[in-house]
C-alpha cells in the first residue's frame, strides 16, 4: 500500500483515492508506479466491479511534482515503457472495469489526462482542468490529450485547450461534454457512488467486452468491429452471464452475475 493511495472495495465499487493534500495531490514518480500497479490490481480483484479514481476533498491530482521531476535526469524523464506497453501509458483505459473520474479541485497536467483516460468523468463545482505541457515545453505526458481527448470533446476544443494550456472551469466542462455531471462537493462522491452500483449490478462478463469493444472501436474499421463484435456475441451467448440474465427476468428476481 503506497503512502499517498488508498484503496478499498465496498459492495462491488473499488475507490482509489490519491491523498496527498499538502502538494494538492501532485505526483511524484513513485507515487506513479504505485497508481499504475493499483489500478492494474483493480483489474484482477474478483471483488471489484466498477472502479472509481479520486483524490482528498478540494485536489484531484496537480499533474506531475516537479520538484520531484527536477532530480530526475532529462533523458530518463517521462520513460515508462515502449509505445506498445498501453497498460502503462494508459492504465485507466487499460483497466478491465468500468472506470468513473470523481474530480474535486484541480486535475492539471498529468491529472487532466488521467481525467480523460475515465470512461466516465463526474465533477464538483469546484473541479477544474488544464492541460498546460505547453508552458513546460511539453506535450501532453501520456499522450491522453492528443488522442482521447480530442475524441471527447472534438478536435477544434482539444487543440484550444492544449494550445493555450488554458485552464476551464466545470461548468465550462461540463457544456464542452467533457464530465457527465457537476454536483456540489459534498454531493461528488455519493454521485458517483450511485453511479457506480448501478454499473455494478450488469453483468462483469458483459460489461468488460463492451469496454473493450468501444476502445477497439475508436480506430478499428468497421468490418474489423464487426469481427470483433460477432466473437464477443457468440462469447456471451455461451456465458453463464447471461444464462442467469435470462433466468433472473423469467423469474423475477435480480440477478446473480458471477462474470463468468
């Protein structure tokens, strides 16, 4: 267990919590690792369904500390892997739950990108956004905000932020359809929380092929989807998912996924 993260499971909902207030929840390398390998770990526990990322009241996480960055020799800055390691440049994507962003306070630089790497991102009235590499002299650090992001809220509102490195507030998110909702601070967590046993109750076999299915789907052609697609019918079909889907409907009674 890091010093600065949290995790625990509760009815089926994993919370992450980045907790390190007194540097706004600003990452140090190590912090990063650990964040990677938990919520990997996320992805292999039978007992969490739908994952949620937040942090301390009033600080998602202030991108990347760059007291920590500056002992850190440039060459070696920013190395996490090969491009074809996504598991670490994109861990939230690659996390095999459904994953919702619960943003209080600043998510800026390399907290903006995890924001948009969330499959689904909810935000206090407090919560702001800024991609601001530009002003460091680089781009944006996990590659988030120039392939998801701009996937998100379009090309021409992707470019705008990443070019200015302006910071938006969440109403202003909200309206570019970047976060699913703004609440009150007080009201974020049980928003999210709500949100995410609703998720939980589906089916954990069904729910991990849609995701994966709709990230493929980003770039894949259509007849490749569609392949991918067909598998994933013919998958779930023979799934003990969705035999007791059916049964739990004929029977009127909820159902008992397993996943399998």
């Amino acid at each position: 267990m890091s010093e600065f993260l949290s995790y625990e499971v509760s009815d089926g909902v994993a919370t992450l919590t980045i907790q390190r207030p007194e540097k706004r929840n600003a990452m140090t390398f190590a912090m990063l690792r650990d964040f990677i390998e938990m919520v990997a770990a996320a992805s292999e526990d039978s007992e969490a369904r739908v994952l949620i990322i937040t942090g301390v009241p009033g600080s998602f996480c202030a991108g990347t500390d760059l007291s920590d960055l500056s002992t850190i020799p440039g060459k070696e800055r920013g190395l996490r892997g090969t491009a074809e390691e996504r598991s670490k440049w994109w861990p939230i994507v690659d996390c095999a739950i459904p994953v919702i962003g619960a943003i209080d306070g600043p998510a800026f630089g390399m907290g903006a990108e995890f924001t948009s790497q969330c499959d689904i991102r909810l935000a206090s009235t407090n919560a702001k956004f800024a991609w601001n590499f530009v002003h460091r002299g680089l781009v944006p650090d996990t590659g988030a905000g120039t392939w998801l992001l701009p996937r998100i809220i379009g090309v021409q509102n992707a470019l705008r932020l990443t070019y200015t490195g302006d910071m938006i507030d969440a109403a202003e998110a909200l309206r570019l359809g970047y976060v699913l909702d703004v609440v009150e601070s007080k009201d974020l967590l049980p928003r999210a929380y709500e949100l995410a046993e609703r998720i939980a109750t589906g089916s954990p076999h069904s729910l991990k092929l849609i995701k994966e299915l709709t990230y493929m789907g980003l770039t894949a052609p259509v007849s490749e989807h569609m392949e991918r697609h067909t598998s994933a019918m013919s998958a779930s079909f023979k799934s003990d998912d969705h035999r007791e889907g059916v049964a739990s409907f004929l029977e009127r009674r909820p159902a008992n996924f397993t996943g399998r």
